[in-house]
C-alpha cells in the first residue's frame, strides 16, 4: 500500500516536472521568436542608421541577434519535442545546443564589456565626422536623410551638441544660407529655421 502510493507521489512529480520542463522551452521559443523579431526590425526599421555607422560591427549585431533568435527557437522546439516524446537522442541534442548558446551568450557578454567603451567612443567620433563632412554633399542624400532622421527621431542636434554643426561642410558653404544648424534640428521644422539657434527653437543636445 505504502509502496503504491510512493509510486504514485512519483509520477504525479514526473508529471509536474514534465509541464514545467515544457513550459520553459516554450517561453524559451518565445524569447528566440523576440530576439529575431529584434534583429529583424533592427535592420528593416533602422537599417538607413547603418550608414551613419563607423563599421560594420553594428550591421553584424543585427544579424547574430536573428541567428541566436533562430539557433533559441530551434533549440526550444527541440525541448518540447523532447519532453513530449522522451527521447534520449533529442534530449542530447537539445542539452547539447543549450550549452551552445550559454557559451555564445558568455563570450558575447565579455566582449561587450571589454568593448563597449571603444565602441562607444568610436561611434561617436565617426558620427560627428560624418555630420561634418558628408551632411548635404553631393552623392551622399542617403546619409542627408539618415541625419535628419536621426536628429528627430532622438530629438536631438549633432552628435554631442549643436556647436558640432559649426564645423560642419555643409554649414560653411553658401547652400546653407546663413543657417547655423540644419533645418532637422528644429523642434517644429519649417523653412530656413536652422538660422536660428536659439534652445525655444532647436535641440541643444
């Protein structure tokens, strides 16, 4: 009696353990799902930013994240294929490819700490090079359009502040009619409104 009610205790904690086992790996082929979904929109959404970019290095982000997305929802898919059939074989593929992302996870982690700081300082300095020199020149309408984006989208003007423009190419020359600024760093833009510098009508920062 004793002994049939221990066995008892023991497949209904098989059970239990069994759901919580599938449940995980769904919401781990969720999470894939919106990784890729991220590295997806990344590109279509914010792709005309790539060109702003000092390297690739971004462009490349944007695809480990659908590649870890997709390597995720497989791996979650195999886990619930796992759990439902009890299969030796797939539950070895699927602690296999688990130890696979946790190292990529880990060696992806300590390169963006021991990089973050170049990165960021790279960026930045690329960024205002290329207001400076690129913004409204011939041949270049595709980092024009990207910059003025960028200035809205963030509300912002430059790539520390304003008086980043003062240096700028487009700025010196005649095309830009005694502007100070572009027109895109103004809080409502209208025409010839960069002549105007002033904080109630720009973005200082």
């Amino acid at each position: 009696m004793g002994s049939m009610y221990k066995d008892e205790q023991d497949d209904w904690i098989t059970v239990c353990l069994k759901y919580l086992l599938f449940i995980f790996n769904f919401l781990f082929w969720m999470g894939g799902g919106v990784v890729m979904g991220v590295g997806i929109w990344t590109l279509v959404d914010k792709g005309e930013y790539l060109s702003l970019l000092a390297s690739s290095t971004f462009a490349v982000s944007a695809y480990i994240l659908i590649l870890a997305g997709a390597l995720v929802m497989v791996t979650g898919f195999l886990g619930c294929c796992a759990v439902i059939r009890e299969q030796r074989s797939c539950l070895s593929t699927y602690f296999s490819c688990l130890l696979l992302i946790f190292l990529i996870e880990l060696v992806a982690g300590v390169l963006a700490y021991v990089y973050y700081q170049a990165l960021s300082e790279e960026l930045k300095q690329h960024l205002s090079k290329t207001m400076t020199e690129n913004y409204a020149q011939p041949g270049k309408e595709s980092i024009t359009q990207s910059v003025d984006r960028l200035q809205q989208d963030f509300k912002c003007c430059g790539s520390n502040n304003s008086l980043d423009w003062m240096h700028s190419v487009y700025i010196m020359s005649t095309k830009a009619e005694s502007r100070l600024v572009p027109d895109s760093c103004c809080k409502t833009i209208t025409h010839h409104c960069g002549k105007r510098d002033h904080p109630s009508n720009i973005y200082k920062v």
